[in-house]
C-alpha cells in the first residue's frame, strides 16, 4: 500500500467506476448460485470466468499470494476466505467479495448473502451492517475526514451489541488495489485524514455479531471471529468528484437477482 494519498481526475474516475460496474454485474452473476448444496469453489469459477468473459482481470487473485478470484466469507469468517469445497448449508451466510482490474484501475467491493432460510438474528445482522455502510456513506463529504465516517458506522452498530472490527478497514483504490487512506469503521469525528476532491476510497464495515476480536487461520488469509459467532460485510466505492460525492458501485444488478429493493 502506498503511503501518500493518490489523487483521481474525474476522467480516472469514470474508468474506475466502468472497473466497478463488472464488479456489480459479477456479483450478481454469482448469486444466481447462491443456494444450499452449491460448493464455495463452484462459485469462485462462475465469478473468475465472468470476469474474464468480459475484459476484466480478477484482482485478487495472486494478489500477495491469494489463490482465488473471489473472497468468500462463510458465516463466521470476517472476510478473506480461499474457496474451497466446502457445501453451502441452508442458514448459513456468506461474504462474497469481488476485485477486477480493468482499463487500469480497479473495481473492489463486497455483499453478505443469505443463504435459503436463515435465522432472524442472521438477517439483523446483515440488514444492520449494510445500514451501517450507508451510514459511512451519509458523512462522506469533501471536508470531512475519515473518523466521521468510523464514527458513523460504530455508533449505529454498537447500540445492537455488535462488535466492530478494529484489524482490518476500508481503503483507497485507484491505479493499486490498496491506496491510502485508510478507513476504519471506528473512531471520532474529525480523527484521520481529511477527505478531498479526487480521493475514491472503499468504505467496508465489517460487523460480528459478538465480540469484535477475530483470528487468523493457518493459511494467513482467513480471518474469522475468535467466538465463532456469525460476521457481516459490506463495501462501496466513494469518489469525491468536481460534482460532490459519488457511489461508484452498484448493488442493483443483485436487486434484479434477489427481487429485493436496494438503496444503491
């Protein structure tokens, strides 16, 4: 990760959010599959191949050694899961999260799936992490910095007694997967670097339903909650445009997939 913040024309801006753009449609390709007894690896090669089929280059993959297009996050796996053959199991839910590279610049961002019929506590925890993105989203402003965003997203999920983790945050993107700044989703209005036009950042809550610490496994990519207890996780892409604020990304084409209603 670069230690200086990389400032974006708004025409590197329109290349990014073309690079999300597949993202969304990649996202929603793969909850089509989404279902009980469909293996985890089944659904990174739908996600690799779509990628491909449509002039991307997945992002992840080799990325520091990760063997995977995808990172797919079951139940109590925080984020950065390898796929593998594990089956998915009605109740379960999963982090699917997505990277492409395209036309220089990269497309990064994430969606927690129910898995057929899960519990309510489950889906509180899905509906409230997601609210809470949108929360980060709502103090992203050109003037701002970075704590207002944590600051919005923690106050919102904490009064449910969920936990916040602290190890891991969101990022800048451009040109390199991982820029500067980083953007926890916690911390103190005011804390952090201030946010200016040209910055585009990833803004990613991850929520347990527990307490907040969480381990890694052997493989050195898999991060789960220490308790075991189910955790969510959500991405967009922000940019600071001539015009304001942008959401590059889009979860409408999973909208269309689920028959759900999305904000963006």
């Amino acid at each position: 990760m670069f230690n200086r913040i990389r400032f974006k024309s708004d025409e590197d801006i329109e290349l990014i959010k073309r690079s999300s753009l597949l993202v969304g449609k990649t996202l929603a390709e793969v909850a089509k599959h989404i279902l009980p007894g469909v293996p985890l690896k089944f659904l990174d090669k739908i996600g690799e191949e779509f990628i491909r089929d449509h002039g991307g280059t997945p992002s992840f993959k080799g990325y520091e050694g990760f063997p995977s297009a995808l990172c797919l996050s079951l139940n109590d796996v925080v984020v950065h899961g390898i796929p593998n053959m594990t089956v998915l199991e009605d109740g379960d839910i999963l982090s699917v999260d997505c990277g492409v590279y395209m036309n220089g610049y990269h497309g990064d961002y994430a969606y927690t799936f129910a898995v057929g019929n899960i519990s309510e506590d489950k889906r509180l925890l899905i509906e409230r992490t997601k609210n809470s993105l949108y929360k980060g989203i709502d103090v992203a402003k050109v003037g701002n910095t970075t704590g207002h965003i944590g600051a919005a997203v923690q106050n919102y999920v904490e009064q449910f007694g969920y936990g916040v983790v602290r190890e891991l945050c969101g990022h800048g993107i451009g040109k390199e997967l991982h820029e500067k700044p980083d953007v926890c989703n916690y911390g103190r209005p005011g804390d952090g670097p201030r946010l200016q036009t040209g910055m585009v950042i990833c803004i990613e809550p991850m929520i347990t339903m527990g307490k907040r610490k969480i381990t890694c496994d052997h493989d050195g990519w898999t991060m789960r909650t220490a308790d075991h207890k189910p955790a969510a996780h959500f991405e967009h892409q922000v940019a600071f445009t001539t015009h304001g604020t942008e959401i590059l990304s889009t979860y409408k084409y999973i909208a269309e997939v689920l028959g759900s209603e999305e904000k963006y």
